[in-house]
C-alpha cells in the first residue's frame, strides 16, 4: 500500500514496476482501471 499517489507513481518509475507489468502482460487486454479506497471505519 502507498502513503500517497506521489509514491505509487514513483513505484511505477522502478525495475520492479516494469518486471511486475512484463510479467503479467499477457493476461491484460487494455489500459487498465485503478481505484483507491481509504478506511473510514475500524471495529
């Protein structure tokens, strides 16, 4: 999980971002979607 859109996107920026994409190419059939969540409640 990141902190904040500034270090995902950093990740993107990384070997490992661009391993990770290689890795699972084959499987995506166009851009994909993103959606972030914040906890609002704990209990």
């Amino acid at each position: 999980m990141w902190d904040s859109v500034e270090h995902h996107n950093a990740w993107r920026e990384t070997p490992a971002f661009t391993e990770f994409v290689g890795s699972i190419r084959d499987y995506l059939t166009g851009p994909t979607g993103m959606e972030h969540f914040a906890t609002i409640s704990e209990g």
